[in-house]
C-alpha cells in the first residue's frame, strides 16, 4: 500500500481572516526531500505553518496519512510530524540536553516517566546533529550554528517520518549552511524522513532537494523534481530575476546566476 | 527521570537544603518572639513536654504556631503560584496580582468589612477567596478571543486590577473611617491572630496543587518556550494555560484569603528559584515554594520585631526588604 504521505488539499491559509496561501494543492512525496522557494511573503512559511496544524486552514484541509491533520489529537500529530520554526526560542540557562529533551515529550506517557528508550532517542539525535560534545553547556553559550544544530536536533528527538523546516539555512555562513543540509540529507538516507524545508538559497535548494516546490502569491507556480525544474523562465516569474541556468557538470544539479532584476513584462 | 543536568540538580539539593535550615531557625526564633520571650530550648520544651509551663505551651501552639503555619503555607502558595504564571504568560513579570487575582480579593474584603458582612471570622477569608476568583475568571473571559494570547492576559490583568482599586478608593470614601482603617490594615497583608483553621486552609491546597504543578514541569517547560513550540510538540495548548492559570488562582485565592494582599513574594520567589537552579520547571517549581516560604515567615518576623511592640504587617516588610533587593539582583545579573 502506498504512503499516502502529506497532503494539501485545496488549502486556504491566512491570519487575521486575510488569505495568504489561496486554494493550494499539494502532495508531499514520503521519503524525499522538498525544498518550498519563492520570494519572502509567497507564503512558504504560511505553507509549513499549515502543514503542521500550526494554524487551522480557513478552507480545504491537510491530510495526513489519508486523515484530515485538524482532527488529529496535537499529540498523535508530533509523533509523526516535527517542525523547526524560523527563530526558536528558549528561556535562558536551558543546558542542550534539557531542550532536546523536551523533544521526546509526545512519546511519554500521561504521568511522562522518562524511559530507557526515551534516553537512546535523545542520544541518537544529539548524535545526529552532532551536538553531543556541548550536551551539557547552556545554550546561550553556543555560536548561531552550533545552536541551529540544537534545534535540528530537538526535531530529531521527536522521532518523526516528517520534519518541517522554516528556513534552517537563512541566518548562517556557508559551512554552517552546508553542515544543517547534509545533517539532514543524512536523515533523509539513514531514517527515511520525509523532509520540507523552506529554503532562500535556489543554488542550495537544487542541490539538496529532490523535489521543489515553487511558490509565488500565495500559490503554487511548479512543483517536481528539482533538475527539471529550476529555468531561467521560472526565476523570471517566481523571483522576477534575470538568470541564467547551467547544469553542472559533475553534479548534474541546476545552478543559477542571477543577471539582474528581470524587465515588469516577465512579473 | 529527565536528563536534568547534574549541576542544576546539586544547586537544587543545595537550594532546597539551605531553606529548610532557614525555616527551622526561622521557625524556633519565630515561636520564641513575643511579648512573653522564649529561648530555642524552651520553644523545644513547649512543643514536645506535655510538662512545660502552660503559658509556654498556650504562646508557641496556639498564637504562635498557626501564625508561622500560615506564613509558610501563604509564602509556598504565593511561590507556586507566581512560577505557574510566569511560565503560563511568558512572562517574567506575571505574579498571582497581575491576573486580578489580589485586586478582587482586595476588592471583595473591604467591601465585606465596610458592609459589615465580615463581621463573623470566617467570612472575611471566604469573601476574599470569592473575590479573587471572580476577577481572575473576569481576566480570563475578557482576554478570550478564541485563546489567550499571554500578553493580552497581562494588559487585562491590569485593568480589572485598575478597576478594582479604582472602586475600593470609592467605598473607602464613603465608609465609616473605622472600618477604612481595618481594611487598610488587611490590604497591607498582616499575619496578626490566625489559627489552626487558617493554616489548614491554605495548606491544603498547597499540599493538593503543588504535586500537580511538579507533575505538569514538562507542559510548563514547553508552555515557556511558546504557543507554537508547544502546540508542535503535542500539547493543547489552551486548555493546558488555562489548566495552569486555573492552579495559580486557587493557590493565590487561598494565600489572599488567609494574609491579605501581600505582593512581591510571588513575583521574587519564582526569580530567585530560577537564578539558583534555572528555568527547568521540575527544579524552579519546588524551590520557589520553599524560597517563598522563608521569606513569608521572615517577613513576618521582621514585622512583629522590628518596630515592637507596634506589629508592622508582613505584606509591607516582604515589599519593603525584598523589592530593592530583587532590583539589586536584576541589575547584577542582567536577567531580563
């Protein structure tokens, strides 16, 4: 039987009764990786808000495992879904551990003894996102990367088939970047997690992803796997730049040059 | 057990240890002060020598011994009830007063007393609790709009508090000067002639609600991280707030109810709790309550010693000596 995955179905989502995302359909393929790219305020991070019953859709739905995902008991849902926001936070003098911790909370019982197997999936996360040798300094000692790692690992903890990210990339240098994108590609091979990251680099999207999803306005503008998918013609109309598209190659991944700001008559 | 990191645990034990010394030289100097002055053996000889001289007996159980009893139960409840609070809200500066909860019972006590409905023992604390749980349901309500944005929890707060302090200057106005005095004197959040009823009352809910806020450290620790963090690790994130605000207004009812308005040491004790052992819940919980409980029963001390034989009420010595004295540690510390 196939994984009927992560779905939006006619999806209409907005804050404060304004739409942003408008009658958006979309299947999630389980076991890849999609990465969701548009400008700011095409309504990715609204989209991930919605896939995770984070905000309740004003019209359509989000089906998960076949099921609509608002009538999903929360903690059903953080078993089989994770999401790392934009700009977590953490009161301060909270040590790595205590925070990636808090990571098996949907898994522990009503009374939330903490168990053996609790403890074997927190070190495996930490482990993961290589946070273990700073299990035990507090966070706000950590660099912006090695934090991010924190984070990742905190999803990782929750032991999910999904992990949704809202730009885990954007407020790092290249190395960091690279670090958070293979820490998940690795989850991706060695898990089998469907991964969803909002993503602000097309360069990075194209080359960790198997699947894009481009959006602009609220909408989808083309959806599928990334080589076929990244054109100059698409960056005109999703970004409104000029680029040009190369394949490279020893990849055989996509790589765009931006050229400038694209001529109104391509918007 | 959680990963909780060992040096927070020895800071814990350590924290935990110092206040149960402090209470118990508290609580011997405290049944030995008085107009009949006892020293430690013989506060120890009344408490457990059936043969010790009836007055040493009558001073310690039955006008000290409830006094203290409820100094402590009031100091864990308002300790308690202000770490609840400041996980629930976010925010650093919630205390059981910023939910209305001191302002109705204020409130809801002078209007007892200047009405004469306070004329039995009994229903001045019962009013009192009335009152605070009425305003703190009215914050509730008003907050509502379709979940309780904990900033918005705050503001409303204070505003029924306002309103309520607001309506109190206007009873004191028209009362019988009298009675302004004794509401005055019970606004202030004296400790003077309780009884075993009294700290019964207050302990008991301490001793229900305290295991159940230890119990939920977890919801309290993902609550303070915020809505979405939670919601996304599998709590309800409403009913769960409101669960915890719910725990926090019984517990600051009660402490209201048996000492008057005593502000500070719901906001402090949660602060200095979190700066011994940090933000876990399942730490910072148990210590405020304890923390909370040394400086009521200090306070409460302090009052009848300071200035005797003239009693000052504990509320206004727990202002006086604790609220400079957590801006001293602000300021040190850089905790915002």
């Amino acid at each position: 039987m196939a994984d009927p995955g992560l779905e939006a179905d006619g999806l209409t989502l907005g804050y404060a009764g304004e739409a942003v995302v408008r009658a958006l359909s979309a299947r999630i393929a389980p076991g890849r990786i999609t990465a969701l790219i548009g400008p700011n305020g095409s309504g990715k991070s609204t989209l991930l808000h919605g896939l995770s019953r984070l905000i309740r859709p004003m019209g359509g739905a989000v089906l998960l495992d076949g099921a609509t995902l608002q009538d999903q008991p929360s903690r059903a849902v953080a078993r089989r879904l994770a999401v790392m926001p934009q700009r977590p936070e953490a009161p301060e003098g909270l040590t790595v551990r205590e925070l990636v911790a808090q990571g098996r909370y949907p898994h522990r019982g009503p009374l939330g003894a903490w168990t053996a197997a609790d403890g074997a999936a927190l070190e495996r996360a930490m482990a993961a996102a290589r946070v273990t040798a700073f299990a035990d300094r507090t966070l706000d000692t950590l660099s912006g990367g090695q934090r991010q790692r924190v984070w990742i690992a905190l999803a990782l903890a929750q032991d999910t088939a999904y992990l949704l990210l809202d730009e885990p990339t954007t407020f790092l240098d290249m190395a960091h970047q690279i670090e958070v994108m293979e820490t998940l590609v690795e989850a991706n091979r060695s898990r089998g997690t469907t991964i969803v990251a909002a993503l602000h680099d097309l360069n990075q999207a194209a080359r960790y992803a198997h699947d894009l999803i481009a959006m602009a306005g609220g909408a989808v503008v083309a959806h599928g796997p990334a080589p076929h998918l990244v054109t100059a013609e698409l960056i005109a109309r999703v970004f409104g730049v000029e680029a040009r598209v190369t394949l490279d190659p020893m990849l055989g991944v996509p790589v765009c040059v931006p050229l400038g700001l694209a001529r109104p008559p391509a918007r | 057990m959680t990963p909780h990191p060992a040096a927070a645990r020895r800071r814990f034990v350590v924290g935990a240890a110092a206040c149960g010394v402090a209470l118990s030289l508290l609580a011997v100097a405290s049944l030995g002060a008085g107009s009949l002055p006892l020293g430690p053996g013989e506060v120890l000889r009344a408490l457990s020598d059936p043969t010790a001289p009836e007055a040493h007996r009558l001073a310690v159980g039955a006008l000290r011994g409830p006094r203290l009893a409820v100094a402590i139960g009031v100091g864990a409840a308002l300790g308690t009830s202000g770490a609840l609070l400041q996980a629930a809200t976010r925010n650093p500066l919630a205390e059981p007063g910023i939910i209305g909860v001191n302002a109705g019972a204020a409130l809801a006590a002078v209007l007892a007393i200047t009405t004469g409905a306070a004329a039995s023992a009994l229903a001045l604390p019962l009013a009192a609790f009335a009152g605070g749980l009425i305003a703190a349901l009215a914050v509730c309500g008003l907050a509502w709009q379709g979940g309780t944005a904990p900033a918005r929890l705050v503001l409303t707060g204070v505003g029924v508090a306002a309103v309520c302090s607001a309506l109190i200057t206007l009873v004191a106005v028209f009362a019988a000067i009298t009675d302004v005095q004794r509401a005055l004197a019970w606004l202030a959040g004296s400790l003077n002639a309780r009884d075993w009823g009294d700290a019964a009352a207050v302990w008991a809910q301490v001793a229900v609600a305290l295991p159940l806020a230890v119990v939920s450290a977890p919801v309290l620790d993902l609550l303070a991280r915020g809505d979405d963090a939670a919601a996304s690790l599998g709590i309800a994130v409403e009913p769960a707030r409101l669960g915890i605000v719910a725990l926090a207004v019984l517990l600051a009812a009660a402490a209201v109810a048996a000492a008057g308005a005593i502000a500070f040491v719901g906001l402090a004790a949660p602060h200095l709790a979190r700066l011994i052992v940090g933000p876990g819940a399942a730490r910072a919980v148990p210590l405020a309550a304890l923390i909370g409980a040394v400086v009521m029963a200090a306070a409460d001390l302090i009052g009848r010693r300071a200035l005797a034989p003239v009693e000052v009420p504990a509320g206004v010595v727990a202002a006086i000596l604790g609220a400079p004295y957590l801006l001293w540690l602000l300021r040190r510390t850089g905790v915002g």
